[in-house]
C-alpha cells in the first residue's frame, strides 16, 4: 500500500511499485484530465506535477512528493485562461500535458524568452500542431503573471 499526495489530498492505493502514475490517477482515482497518449510517457499527454517539477513516473516514485494533476490548477490558472484567450485547443487531447508542461516552466522562469519556451515545451507533441499558439499562450499567461506580481508589490501613495 502506498500513500499519494494528489492535489494537496492524501490518497491510499494498492498497486504495484513500477504500476503508471497515470493509470492510478485515471482508474482509480477517476481524475481523467490527464490523458494517455503514447504510453510510453514520450508524448508528454500524461505530464504532472511532482514537488513542482512537470514529469510522467511511477506509483513508487510518485509517493515521495507532492502531485499536482491538470485539476489541481483548479481551471483559473493564468496559463488555462491563456490557452482560450489564444484559442489554443484543436482536439484538445494533448492541452493538459502542454499546460502542465508550461506551468513548470513558469514556475521557474516567470519571464521566458521564445526560445526557452520551445526548448521547455520540446517533448510534448501535439498532433493538431497548435504550437506557435502554444507559445503565444505560455508568453501571455508569463505576462499577465508578471503583471499580476508586480501589482501586489507597487507602492500605493497614503
């Protein structure tokens, strides 16, 4: 039996060690934003949080930090409200891992350059081919995260 930090809940879940991160977020846990791809964690459609940084593991690596699935952004994430300001989504399928992906690089880097954007989002695939909207999308929401920050830290006059 091993415990999951998933969304800042504590999960119990009887599964083998090497058992997909995502298998156990998708059957039993029913938390189906996060999608299977390939399989083979290539794709990036099954990227998650864990302690901050955007990967796909297993159920025993998984268990020794923190996980934070597309839900667990709770759907007001500058970057989710980006992705429809900059009509990002086609099908769709590949667009949780694409944002997961993109809020590890934020939460890093809160002023990306183009260039680090491609290179940060290079192993996630998507198949509509939505990338230059993609990056229109990460440099908004970098923005408007900035912009937000600076505004609770200017000076008010009294």
């Amino acid at each position: 039996m091993v415990t999951l930090n998933i969304n800042g809940k504590s999960h119990s879940v009887d599964a083998p060690d090497d058992t997909p991160l995502l298998w156990v977020i998708r059957e039993q846990f029913q938390m189906t934003g996060t999608k299977f791809g390939c399989g083979a964690g290539l794709c990036g459609a099954c990227t998650v949080h864990l302690s901050g940084e955007a990967c796909q593991t297993s159920v025993k690596q998984a268990s020794i930090g923190k996980i934070t699935t597309i839900e667990g952004l709770g759907g007001k994430h500058p970057l989710q409200k980006a992705w429809i300001a900059e009509q990002v989504p086609q099908c769709g399928y590949c667009q949780s891992g694409q944002i997961m992906q993109a809020a590890a690089l934020l939460t890093k880097n809160s002023n990306p350059t183009k260039d680090e954007v491609v290179a940060h989002m290079d192993g996630n695939l998507c198949r509509c081919m939505t990338y230059s909207r993609i990056q229109k999308a990460i440099m908004r929401a970098a923005s408007e995260m900035r912009t937000a920050s600076n505004a609770g830290t200017e000076r008010r006059a009294t």
